[in-house]
C-alpha cells in the first residue's frame, strides 16, 4: 500500500498540469514593449508618406526628378524607422493609462478586503468593461495572474512587465510592491498613494501638453510656410525664380535653405518631445 501511495504521489496532477500549460504559453507570448507594433501595412503607408513628403520638399528646392525620387525614398525609409517609434511610443503611452486604471481597481478591491489574488481577478473583471480583450493590461494581468498560481512572487511578475515596457511609474510600483509584499497589512494604501503620484504626473503632463499643442502648430506653420512661398513663386511669379535653379550659386543657396529647413525641423521635433 505504501509502495502504491508512493507511486501515485509521483503522478503529476493531469488538472494542475491542464491549468499550468496556458501559463508557459502566455509567458512565451509576452509582449515586447520596446518593439514597434506596427505592421507590413504600416511600414509602407510610412514609406508612402514619407516618400511623398520627401520629392515635394526636394522638388520646390532643385525641380530635379531623379533627385527628388532618391530623397524622397530616403526620406520614406527614415520615416518608416520614425513612425515605428511613434507607435511604440504610443502603445507604451496606453499601456501607461492602462496601468493607471489597473491600479484604481486593484486599490478599490483591496480596501474592500479581498486578498491579492482575489483582487487581482476583481480588477481584471473590472477592466474588461472598458478594455478590449485584446489589450495589453488585460494580456498582462493574465500573465500576472498565471505567474501568482504558479508560486512565483507579485513583486517578480510587476518588475518583469516593468523591465519589458520600460516604464518609470511601473518600475517604481513594482519596487515598492517589493519591499512591502508580505510585509505589511497597508498594501492597499500604497497601492492607492502609487495611484495617486502616477495621476498627478500624468495630470502635469497633459498641460505640459496642451500649452504646446499651439507652439507646435506655430512651429509647423513656420516650418512649412515657406515652402508654400517658394512653391506659389516657383509657378506664378514669371521667372522670378529661376535663378534658384540655374547651376552654380542658384544651387548652392538651394541647397543651403534645404539645410537650414531640415535641422529646424529637427529642432522643432525634438523640442516639442515630452518624455514620458
């Protein structure tokens, strides 16, 4: 009997080993936040755009074909490689609002009296009505939620998604949640006082934000403006122009506009970028 205890102790338990593939598969499957999201389709609406942007601007400084589709394919690579980093941007600007309301929930399950696990299942019944079940948050809190029946620690499963979307506000909770995590009985404070400090830099962030949507717009208008200029006196004003055109120093103050026009656009970008 002891000999036959033994050897069913030895068996796996087929509802455990069940309940445990989905887990590796979704820990397989766990999103690269520093990777772009975009797609073929995204890629070569990029390069069009690109493209097109590139032999207008090349075109209004030297009218040379060949040229302009050589610059404007350059531009449209380089625009690929921007937009991919803007989508990235963007998705980690989402997964940041995400995780904002993550907590919110979490907090309000957790001052309810719930333990973490429950909380955790709470909030994400909680998220699933304004998020789509293809979300990130809601991909992540499967992860974490998987990561926690398999024994591995909160703290480990907060600091991995802190690790992979290269968040500060994440990072920051899961190093709290790391010196708390089983340590105190005032988890659900923190949690709302992490809350309440990510709400109050997004809040910061977003007037940031609205007092220089009108200084880009101005940046734009200068930027663009005198390409507009130079176009409608390319083609209206009789010949005024050619000059600009013609070999030696007509190409030369061509080129030296060009110049001047591509580092301020790089300028006005960089300036007007708010790091997260």
């Amino acid at each position: 009997m002891s000999r036959n205890q033994n050897m069913f102790a030895s068996e796996p338990n087929p509802e455990a080993v069940k309940a445990a593939a989905p887990v590796r598969q979704r820990r397989v499957a766990a999103p690269d936040y520093t990777v772009s999201p975009s797609g073929i389709f995204d890629h070569l609406l990029a390069f069009a755009v690109g493209f097109a942007a590139g032999f207008a601007v090349l075109f209004v400084f030297y009218k040379i074909i060949l040229l302009c589709v050589i610059g404007g394919a350059a531009y449209g690579a380089v625009n690929v490689v921007v937009a991919a980093q803007k989508a990235t941007k963007t998705r980690k600007v989402k997964l940041r609002m995400q995780f904002f309301d993550l907590l919110e929930a979490l907090s309000v399950s957790m001052r309810a009296g719930n333990p973490v696990l429950k909380a955790l299942e709470s909030a994400r019944e909680d998220l699933t009505l304004i998020y789509t079940d293809d979300s990130d948050i809601l991909r992540e809190l499967d992860i974490i939620i998987g990561k926690f029946n398999n024994a591995v620690p909160l703290a480990d499963a907060f600091n991995d998604l802190a690790v992979r979307s290269g968040l500060e506000d994440i990072a920051s909770f899961a190093s709290i949640y790391a010196t708390i995590e089983g340590k105190s009985s005032r988890a659900d404070e923190i949690v709302r006082e992490t809350q309440q400090i990510i709400a109050d830099k997004m809040e910061i962030e977003m007037e940031i934000d609205t007092m220089m949507t009108a200084a880009k717009s101005e940046v734009n208008i200068m930027l663009f403006m005198p390409l507009v200029v130079l176009g409608v006196i390319g083609y209206a004003g009789a010949g005024f122009m050619d000059a600009i055109y013609a070999p030696g120093i007509g190409r030369v103050v061509a080129t030296g506009g060009l110049v001047v026009f591509i580092i301020s656009y790089i300028m006005a970008q960089k300036f007007s970028d708010v790091k997260l």
